[in-house]
C-alpha cells in the first residue's frame, strides 16, 4: 500500500449463507486487504470467487459473518447513511431510467442527495461534456449506443463527487474497441480527481491495463496474489504477468509477494 492511509481495510473477514435448508456456502473464507488514499485497484479471479460478495460487503449491502471491514474509517453496514455520497459505482449494466433523458439519469444522484435543480443540471452537464456526451443531454436511453449509456452511468457517478468509485465488471459488455476507449476515458477522470478506485473484472488483460495494483481472488474469497503493475507496462511484461495471474488462480493458492 506504500504507506498511505488505508481507506479501505478488510481483516479476516469471512461470509457465510445458509439456505432454507441449513445447507452451508462460504462465500469468503478469511480475506484481507487495504486500499491507499488514490490507489486504482482492479480485483479479479474466477467466476464464484467472490468478488461481487466482496463489493457487496464493502457497500455496506451486506455484513460480514465475521471480520472487520473499515471504508473511510467507518463500517459501510454499521454507518450505512453516511456513505450516501461517499461511493460512486459504475454497474456492468447502465442502470439508467428509460423514461428519463442522459442529464436527467446523471442527475439522479445529486437530486437525492437534495441539490437545487439548478445545481443538479450544471454539475452533470459539466460531467456529461467530459465524458463527450455534449449534444446528448436530452436524448433518451434507447436513442444512445451501449458505449454512450455506460458513459451517461459514469458521469452519474462522478456528478456525486465521490470519495471512492467502484467499478464492477462496467466494461465487460462492449465490444473490445469501445471497451477499451471507455477504460482510456475513465482512467483519465480517475487520475484527473485523484479518486480511490476498485475495480472488478473477470478480463485480466482489462487488469493490467486499469489497475495500479492487481489482487487476484481465490475460491472460496481469499487473496492469492497482490501485485503492483508497472507504469507504461509493454506488451511481452503484460503477457507475462498474465500468464502467471493464470497459473495462480488456476493453482488457487497462495503466493507470497
């Protein structure tokens, strides 16, 4: 973490369900981490390793079994209301209203938060034109692209001027070359606020290009591999690093760094 402040910190936390049946999952078995004020975090692992749980957690959505779990220095279940604009989270889906135009979407958070309307329409304006939405503020869903919607659904979540952004799987859906421009977008208006940032992706090339730092997940939710990703990362250190990101999670087990 360098030293920096933890604003995000997990220790020994597990999640456990039980069924109607009594039947037992472990979703999380004993999992740590911490995130540093600015750090750009990408998590991956396999399908079912609990990286949707993780978020959950960390949203205050669901409380652990058992652990801590400190977001701002606060439990994110415990203190659920004082997060209502500490988070920003881009979903894999837009989410956006259908019945409602781009700048009325990217003003939905700021509207509960309880900004004059006046406010609500300059801030997602201002935000709607870096994401180059300029011109489409007044059309409706269905007139705009994937690539556009998601764009609309990230300018709602940086309209809220959050604290953290958490990004799960929100570029798994397009298509390989929108995908990547819309990483190149984002990553630049993360770095641009200086926003904390996790990401989930099951795409580790996607990973490598967006984190700072790369956690692989194991199954059940563990960290097997946290790793730092080299600024300006070539081609043949990317394949490489994947390669061996594969192997772990393929292994699933711990790899002391």
């Amino acid at each position: 973490m360098s030293g920096s402040a933890a604003v995000v910190a997990m220790t020994n936390v597990r999640r456990v369900y039980t069924s109607v049946d009594g039947d037992r999952f472990v979703a999380i078995e004993d999992l740590s981490l911490e995130v540093g004020e600015g750090e750009i975090v990408a998590i991956v692992g396999k399908t079912g390793c609990g990286k949707s749980t993780t978020f959950n957690l960390l949203l205050g959505l669901e409380a652990p079994t058992y652990g801590s779990i400190k977001v701002l220095g606060k439990d994110p279940y415990g203190d659920f209301d004082y997060f209502r604009s500490k988070f920003g989270v881009v979903f894999q889906t837009d989410r956006l209203l259908p019945w409602r135009t781009a700048l009325q979407n990217a003003t939905l958070g700021l509207e509960v938060l309880g900004y004059l309307e006046s406010q609500q329409k300059e801030i997602a304006r201002y935000w709607l034109e870096k994401l180059e939405l300029g011109g489409f503020e007044e059309a409706y869903p269905h007139e705009l692209s994937g690539g556009m919607r998601q764009r609309v659904a990230i300018a709602r979540a940086f309209s809220m001027s959050p604290e953290i952004l958490f990004a799960d799987e929100a570029f798994g859906h397009l298509d390989q070359s929108t995908a990547k421009r819309l990483r190149e977008v984002f990553l630049n208006l993360v770095a641009e606020t200086k926003k904390t940032c996790l990401l989930i992706t099951h795409n580790i090339h996607e990973a490598i290009e967006v984190g700072s730092r790369l956690i692989v997940l194991g199954k059940p939710s563990r960290v097997l591999y946290d790793v730092r990703t080299p600024v300006g990362v070539s081609r043949a250190q990317a394949a490489d690093l994947e390669d061996r990101i594969l192997t772990i999670i393929e292994a699933n087990e711990v790899v002391q760094v």
